[in-house]
C-alpha cells in the first residue's frame, strides 16, 4: 500500500494574527504554524493502512517555503517513510495548487492520495477534488470512515443531514473529516529517526493565477455588553431591543 498525503502548513488556530503591511496578507512575525489539523487524519489513515498491509510507503508532499520543511519534519516523525518540499509560495489559488500537485503526483507509485478535507487558513475545502480531477482519478471528500477490500475501498462521507457510503476503485483521492482517525503524537524516537529520512525537494514554477486577494481584514470587534436589568422587569426591554435594534424578532 502506497499512499500520498498532501499536507498544508498553516497558521496556529490559536495564533493571534495580524495583517501584513500590504493588507492582503497576514504577518507572518511571531505566528506559530503547523501541519493543517485535518491533513493529520489523513497521514493517520495512511499510516494505518500501510501498518495493516505490512509493506508500502507513506509519502508526504507539501507545496509552500523552505519553512515548510518543519511540517515535513513533523509528518515524518509521526511515521511516514519520505517528503517532498514543493518550493514555491503558496497561491491564494486552489487550481494552481491542485495543478502543482498533480504534476509531482503524476509518474509515482501510489495507491491512495490523501488529503485533510480543509485547509484552516483558507477553507476553501477545492484542492482535493481538483486534484482528482487533474489525475482523472475517483474521489469522495469528507470522509469518516474508511474500509480497503482488495483494490475497492469503501468509505462513508457527510452529507448535508446524514451519511453516504461510496466504493472507490484504487488507485483514488479521499478527504478526511475529524473522526475518521486518531493521529499519533511523535515519539522521541521518531523524532530522532525524522533527521534521517529523505527529503525531496523540487523548485516549481506556478501556472498563471486567475484569482488574487484584493483585500484582506480583521473582523469586526464585538460591541461591548449592556445589562439592561434583573428578572421578570428587564423582559419588555430585552423584547424591545431584540426587536428594534437586532431585529431578530
């Protein structure tokens, strides 16, 4: 079993950003950033398969900076076998991410491409089914359960009020929600092991974007609380309120 897992390093969610001085950024000084949460489901997944197979290789690919090698590092000591940095700076562009994927993807030997359903920064929840697209490949996105019967893997996905379950033929694309895994935490050893493994790294020259961030912002701060009384006699003015100035009634 040979999987690729497509991991995305992104800001920390408990970061506190601020914008870049051409206000279409954010300020990368200071900001903690990690391996997107939901591409974690997705290199468990991988790593549990392989496990499972008892052969195959897990490799990690990333598209971002010379800082991006952390995340590789990180992945690799969670227990994939090999990296690929795809040196460029990430496009605010979902299709010019999936076509820098799908070309490194394109001519290796994989069985299975896994990504997070999402990225935390962006949302943009395209990449994973542009890449199948591109590698003309089945794909089923967020995913939270996932069985492998020969060359048939059966996985269940959310759906707008329920579940569905879909069969894929391999090789395929597949997206991990939460649940679909526990991830592991890197142990001393792989850690130590990570220092070790093969990092592949590729300059890659990004097609021409059709998309560009125009303006980026902070939301708005919320408007401090008011009281506007105890018990049964702040109930008419609440009603008011809510009716005339939130206008939710």
């Amino acid at each position: 079993m040979n999987s690729i897992v497509c991991v995305k390093r992104v800001p920390d969610s408990e970061a506190r950003v601020t914008i870049g001085s051409d206000g279409r950024s954010i300020d990368p000084s200071g900001v903690k950033f990690v391996m997107n949460p939901y591409d974690e489901y997705a290199l468990e997944q991988a790593l549990l398969l392989k496990e499972q197979a008892g052969e195959g290789r897990v490799t990690v690919m990333t598209l971002g900076p010379d800082a991006a090698r952390d995340t590789l590092r990180s992945a690799l000591a969670m227990g994939a076998d090999d990296a690929v940095l795809l040196r460029a700076e990430p496009p605010p562009d979902g299709l010019v991410v999936a076509r820098a994927l799908s070309d490194a993807i394109r001519g290796r030997e994989f069985d299975l491409v896994l990504f997070g359903k999402q990225a935390i920064d962006d949302d943009n929840m395209q990449v994973p089914a542009m890449v199948a697209e591109l590698l003309e490949l089945p794909c089923a996105t967020v995913i939270t359960a996932f069985q492998l019967h020969g060359r048939i893997a059966t996985v269940r996905r959310e759906v707008e009020g329920g579940h569905e379950v879909v069969e894929l033929e391999l090789p395929a694309v597949i997206a991990a929600q939460k649940g679909l895994t526990k991830p592991r935490h890197p142990t001393v050893k792989g850690i130590m092991m990570a220092k070790k493994k093969p990092l592949e790294e590729i300059d890659v020259e990004l097609a021409p974007s059709g998309f560009e961030w125009l303006d980026l912002s902070l939301p708005p701060e919320r408007p401090a609380a008011r009281i506007v009384g105890e018990g049964s006699e702040a109930v008419p003015e609440l009603v008011r309120l809510l009716r005339d100035e939130a206008k939710v009634l």
